[in-house]
C-alpha cells in the first residue's frame, strides 16, 4: 500500500486535533484566567533504505542517508501561561494575579489542593471565601481579635504567613473590640509673634483673699492649698490683641493724689534758695520788704523751673503752696515733692529731706525675686498688691497698711481689667483720690507705650470714697484650645480639651478638661475633672524644649479600668515635630489618639499583597486575612481539570507556597479579574494555516487514491 496515502491520513489527523486545540481556544476567549493552548507537531518514524555514509580517502566522496518519513503526530498539546489583560469589576472580592504563581482553592475543605488563575471569589453563608465553583480558597487568617488592644499600628495591616495554609472564613458579624487610649500626638503651632490669634481675660484676683474672684476653676498647689492664678506681666497682651512686650525696668507711674507741700514764707530781702528735686533754685527780692511780694518771688522763681522739677507754686491764704500733678512722662526727677536743699533766706521754713510722695513708679522684671520695696513686678498679682499698698499709704499716711484693713481695694475683675475701688472708711473725712497715669523710662529704659495706654484708663480727677470703681483697659493672655476623643477600656469616648496660655516669652501653660464624671488623678479637689500645672517652653528657634507632665492618668468613672494612663507625645525636644512657638498663627495640625471604639465589620477589600482588609463602623481598618499564590517548576506541567481548575502533576513539580509578592510569586489587585490571554486575531489566523494544512494532506490522500486507481487499471 503507498505510504504517502498514510502520511496524508495522519497529516489529516493532526491537524483535526490542531483544529480542536484551536476552537478551543477562541470558545475560551472570554473565560476568566484562561491560558491557551497549542498542538506540537512533530514527524513520524522514518522508513531508512540505506545509511549515511562516510566518504572514503582515495575513492567516492560521503553520501546522505535513504529514507521516507512516514507522516505527521501531535506529542502534546501545551498551555501557553503568558499574562493576561486585567479588567476592573467593581466587585471587591474579585482579584488578579499579575505575574507568576496560582490561587490554591479546595474543594473539600482543604484536604487536597487544587489551582487556578482565576479570581472570581465570593463569600458563602457561612463566610467563606470561595470561586463560583464552590471551592474554597486557602490562605492565612488571622487569630481572635481580643489581642488588638496590644497591636502596633503596622501589625494592623500584616498576618502571620508563616504557619500552614488554611481555609479562608470571615465572619460576617465580626465585632473589633475597643482599644483604651494609650497616648496621644499633638502637632501644633503656639504664636510667638507679637500679635496673638486668639486671647482670654486674666484670671480675676481678689483684692484680699489672692484668688479667683468667684472661682469657676479654683486651683489647688501640691499642699492642697488655694494657690492665686496670676500671669507673668511680659505675656501679656491688651484689648487689641498686641503684646505689651514689657523687658526689664520698663513700667509707669500711678498717682494715687496730687502731691501738695505748704509752708509760711518769711519776709527777706536776701538772696533766698532751696532744692527741689534735685533742681537748684534762688532769687532774690527787690520790691518792697512785704510778705506779699516775697512770696510772690518765690513763686515765680520756682515756676520757673517747673519744666525740670514737675513742682508748681502757687498762694494759698498766705502760705507758700507746692503742688506736682505728677502727669509726666519720665524718670523721679519730675515726680513728687522733695526737698533735697534746705530753703534759706525767705524759704527757711522748707527743710532738707522734707517730701510728699503720692506718685509710685512701676518696673516690670524677668526675675521671680521681684523687689516690691522698689516697686518691681513680675506677674499681675504682683502689679496689683503694689498698687492696693500705695493707695492705700497714700490715702492713710499715718496707718500702718495690711491687706485686712486696706480701705482701697485693687483687684483684677472678671474682665480682665484692674480695678480700684475707694470704699469709706467709717471716719468723717472723705478721702477722695486723684490718679494719674504716666510712663516711667530714662536714659536706660525705653518708653512702653502700650503699657501706659492700657493702664491709663485707671485715671480719674476724683476718686470718691464710697463712689463707683475705676478700671484699666482689658488685659488679655494668649491662648489656644484643641480638643481629641480618648477612648476607655469599655470603648465610651471622653472628649479631652487642652487649653494652652502664653505664660512668658518663650512659655505656655496649659490646662486638661475631661467631662465630668470622670476625674484626673491630681486633679483639683472641686474640680477634679479638670487638670492645672501643665507646661511647655520652647528653644529660642521656636522648637521645643521641654513639656511636663509627660503622663495624664484619670479615673473614667463608668466601671471601666483606672486609673488609665495617657502618654503625651507633644514632640521631642530640640525638634519641630510636634509642639513648636515661631512667629505664625496658633494652629493645630494634627492631634490623634490611639484608642478606638469597638466597631462592626462594614466592608471588605484586597490590597497589593493579597490581604483582605476589613473596614469596621469604628473608622479602623484591620487585615483578616491572607490569600496564598503557588507557582511550579513547569506550569505548562499542570493537569486541567475544567472549571479553570488544575491539578498537580508529576511534571508539574511540588507547589511553592507563599505569600504575594515573595519568592517568584506575582502581586494582586483587587477589584480586578485576569482576562483570557487567548488573542482572537492569532487563533483566527491560526485556524486559517489549519485549515490550509488539513485541505492539503487531503489532497495527498486523493492524489495516492488515483494512483491506486492507476494500478488497479493494469491488471485489466
């Protein structure tokens, strides 16, 4: 029988099973994760007439082989497992591996493995997360959530892919327990610039007791005793907003009367002489030796001087009159009345070291020693016990002043405004005061305008005992409130409230306010929801440089566990990380916690590396679970068992198991489904060259038929 009709049958043969590969193919074309396939041709055994052989040395040259191949076989059809096209789903179970490696899924729990490229997966009623096959899909879970209490924020987004795989199940009705607040972490900035954003009163001062006036907050020192709320003078900002910006030894004067001295003048025509502070005056009377006109010469030889001395004479029912308004601005030289040269001649009666002091200058210091006996002050309860003292000196010369029989009381009320009242003393004389406001500075010490201005509101001609109160203008210390949720151990929300006051050139201060019923441990004892004593200072380039307490600790008071610890993450010092005082406004960045309520599960999503992430109630995003990739030795080794299913084999190789984006393991992306990488237009070209190929060995068919025919016809 010839052999080409043979060689013809099993070209035809082949390329019927190239044309099944190959329809097979294009019906797949739409089917998820598929991987195309291609026949290998290879040539049957050959018929061999005659070997090769070898050419000899003195004779004929080599010569090739005889022999007729004897068609055409398929040895193996292989899956080609090149990258197919992702397509996004919508669908958040879905996922894509893209590059190398396969999703493990059982269909019998687990017990034998089975492989796919395909992400279709859903959950089943009983929360686990299986393909539209049934099979469920393996992985890493993660354990019971009563341990998230104690977990990083990094341990949030990992789970444990070291042990076995196991089967995926999820809960539906998971539940994250509630984590206590640890600590919190604060990025703010507090102005240090000259204006501030933000302002409230001064705290009010009483004027005898040296506390709050009908304290809201009444604050407790470490003996439990009422400690005075006063501010450091430097800090402080007036009614505008604007810094005083009070440096060292600069103040005012306040005159609490108008200082008068009188004495009778002696007739002379000598030359008479006497000093008033400090200025040197004489004069000499040359009309008629009268009373009168001497005293009129000496009144206008020491009006004369007035512009130096601050002291005007005037006649008063005959007696020599010396009055200082004490209005002006400056140094001791045009305050008060001193006599520093005993009068002579018609001034005799004046005598050396004789003074009226009714004016009192007012010097702000750095220093916590602040000397009251020259009239230094540092915090506003210092301004204002000076200012009671000397008022009162002035309007009793001759009692000895104590703060419990004080009759004009100097305060700072509820507006932040210092305020003089002159109550009756019981007597029958009505000792009204005059107050003045002036600036104090000399060659040494600058003016402070702003100080001045906001202090000279207090000035009135007539202060009556028993009258209405005259007040300065509204002091005000900077400020800054934010404001976080901490959380307690059965997961109720407390806002904590921190309010921080600008205390000194580079100082703040800051309060803790927790709603009541829960208390701070060191809490006041009438108000124990509330915390005082809180400090911040910072370095001279507006980082930080120090904050204490570094702890809260407060009691919840609801059964939960107490007392809770609270770390305060404020920044490090030296650095801008966290609390920083520069020249912009006060701003909070960011202030956080670490503690959650306990929230339900809402949503699921896969990310990069294959972790399911669940999205609880509570804003917090925690990762369930793991899906593990397996990749083989020989993919194209894989067996198919439908349903874009494949099985182990022995050419495959053992699966590697492991995690996403390890080993030569692939990513995933959720959201996203790997197409099939069959491509249309090189199947259908493909199916042509087929086509050609089978039409041709059926041509060598019927081409060996008529041969045949021929030799049946010369037996005839």
């Amino acid at each position: 029988m010839l052999r080409s009709l043979w060689s013809g049958v099993s070209g035809m043969q082949a390329h019927q099973i190239a044309l099944d590969v190959e329809s097979n193919n294009i019906s797949n074309v739409n089917t998820v994760g598929f991987k195309y396939s291609r026949a290998s041709f290879v040539d049957m055994l050959s018929q061999i007439k005659q070997i090769a052989a070898s050419p000899y040395k003195n004779g004929l040259g080599g010569q090739n082989d005889y022999s007729i191949g004897l068609g055409v076989g398929v040895d193996a059809t292989t899956k080609v497992f090149s990258q197919g096209n992702t397509q996004n789903t919508d669908i958040k179970t879905d996922i894509a591996i893209e590059g190398d490696g396969f999703f493990i899924v059982s269909p019998d729990r687990g017990i034998t493995h089975n492989y796919t490229r395909n992400g279709e997966f859903l959950f089943d009623a009983n929360g686990n997360l299986v393909n539209t096959g049934g099979y469920v899909v393996q992985g890493w879970i993660r354990g019971e959530l009563e341990n998230v209490e104690y977990m990083t924020e990094d341990d949030f987004f990992k789970v444990d892919h070291t042990g076995p795989i196991r089967n995926i199940q999820i809960d539906p009705a998971m539940v994250m327990p509630a984590k206590a607040s640890s600590s919190i972490s604060l990025r703010a900035n507090l102005n240090a610039g000259r204006r501030a954003d933000n302002g409230v009163a001064i705290s009010a001062l009483d004027s005898s007791t040296k506390t709050e006036v009908n304290p809201e907050i009444p604050i407790y020192d470490s003996a439990n005793k009422l400690k005075q709320i006063s501010y450091d003078m430097g800090a402080i900002f007036n009614a505008d907003y604007d810094a005083l910006g009070l440096k060292e030894n600069q103040g005012i004067w306040i005159s609490y009367q108008v200082a008068q001295m009188r004495q009778a003048v002696t007739p002379s025509v000598d030359t008479s002489s006497i000093g008033i502070n400090g200025e040197e005056i004489s004069f000499k009377n040359d009309s008629n030796i009268t009373g009168i006109s001497t005293i009129v010469a000496a009144q206008n030889a020491i009006n004369a001087h007035k512009d130096k001395t601050g002291v005007e004479a005037f006649v008063d029912n005959g007696l020599l009159r010396l009055e200082n308004q004490n209005t002006r601005d400056g140094d001791a030289k045009t305050k008060n009345i001193l006599i520093t040269k005993g009068g002579t001649g018609a001034l005799s009666n004046f005598n050396e070291g004789d003074s009226v002091v009714t004016a009192f200058s007012y010097q702000y210091t750095k220093s916590n020693d602040a000397d009251s006996t020259s009239g230094q002050f540092r915090t506003t309860e210092d301004l204002r016990a000076l200012m009671q003292q000397d008022a009162n000196l002035v309007k009793n010369p001759q009692t000895q002043y104590s703060d419990s029989t004080a009759s004009v009381l100097v305060k700072v009320n509820d507006y932040g405004m210092f305020e003089m009242q002159n109550n009756d003393d019981g007597d029958d004389v009505k000792n009204n005061l005059h107050i003045s406001v002036s600036s104090f500075y000399n060659e040494n010490v600058t003016n402070n305008v702003l100080f001045k201005e906001a202090m000279a509101g207090i000035a009135t001609t007539s202060l009556v005992e028993g009258g209405n109160s005259t007040s300065t203008g509204v002091f005000v210390v900077a400020n800054h409130a934010t404001s976080v949720d901490v959380v307690d151990s059965l997961g109720s929300k407390h806002t904590l409230r921190f309010e921080f006051y600008k205390t000194g050139d580079s100082e703040w201060s800051f309060r803790a306010i927790l709603p009541e019923p829960a208390q701070f441990i060191g809490g006041s004892p009438t108000r124990p929801n509330i915390f005082e004593g809180g400090s911040a200072s910072f370095n001279s380039d507006g980082s930080l440089a120090g904050m204490n307490p570094p702890v809260l600790q407060f009691d919840p008071k609801n059964g939960s566990t107490s007392p809770q610890r609270i770390e305060l993450s404020f920044g490090d010092n030296g650095t801008f990380g966290g609390l920083t005082s520069v020249d912009r406004i006060s701003e909070t960045y960011t202030i956080s916690d670490n503690g959650y309520i306990a929230g339900d599960l809402v949503d699921i999503r896969f990310d990069a590396n294959g972790t399911l992430l669940g999205a609880f109630s509570n804003g917090k995003s925690l990762a369930l679970a793991q899906v593990a990739l397996a990749n083989f030795s020989n993919n194209a080794g894989l067996q198919a068992e439908g349903g874009n299913i494949y099985s182990q084999s022995g050419n495959s190789g053992d699966p590697i198991v492991g995690a996403p984006n390890t080993g030569r393991r692939g990513g995933v992306s959720g959201s996203k489904l790997e197409m099939s990488n069959v491509d249309l237009s090189r199947a259908l070209t493909q199916l042509i060259v087929v086509q050609r190929g089978f039409q041709a060995n059926s041509k060598a068919v019927t081409t060996s038929d008529q041969i045949l025919n021929t030799l049946l016809g010369l037996k005839q």
